[in-house]
C-alpha cells in the first residue's frame, strides 16, 4: 500500500491543569501510532482565539501540527481515534503529497 505525507493541526482545549500541551503531545502521539500513523514531527504554535466560538466559556484553543507519514485510511482512523478524546476539539488533516 502506497504511503502518503500529512499534516494535522489539532486544537485543544488548554483550560484545566489536565490537557496542557506538553501532556497532550505524547497522549496523541500515540494515538496516531495506534491508527497506523507515523509522526514526523510536532510543532506547537500556541494558543489563539476562534473567529467563531462554539461554547460561551471556551474561546481560544491550542494548536498542534503533527507531521504524518500513513496509508490512504490513516486520516479516518486517527479522527476516529481522537473523537472520543475530552481535551481535542478540532482536528483538520490535509495531505501533503
């Protein structure tokens, strides 16, 4: 099965002493691991507020990008995976190829 590149910016939610970044990084790592995924790399680039919150005490996120290597079902499996996570709010997958 071919392989393909991916990038996946994460936003979780940095309220409450559980969750922050440094925590969440290895938890999704490995989640990406378990859904055949292959990090690269990890950026995190902060904290910034939505243009459009969703819930009146939650308006700003913290944004991970993770560098991907996975097959072409890699993308579906990790928003499975991550859905049923409380920290993550939004995830957006894009190929790199």
């Amino acid at each position: 099965m071919k392989t393909r590149n991916y990038s996946a910016t994460i936003v979780i939610d940095p309220s409450g002493s559980e969750g922050s970044s440094n925590e969440m990084i290895p938890k999704l790592t490995e989640a990406i691991a378990q859904s055949d995924g292959e990090v690269n790399k990890v950026v995190e680039l902060g904290q910034h507020d939505f243009a459009y919150p969703i819930k009146k005490n939650f308006t700003k996120g913290t944004y991970l990008q993770f560098e991907i290597t996975g097959s072409p079902d890699t993308p579906g499996k990790i928003k499975e995976k991550l859905r049923l996570e409380k920290k993550v709010d939004r995830i957006l997958i894009e190929c790199s190829n």
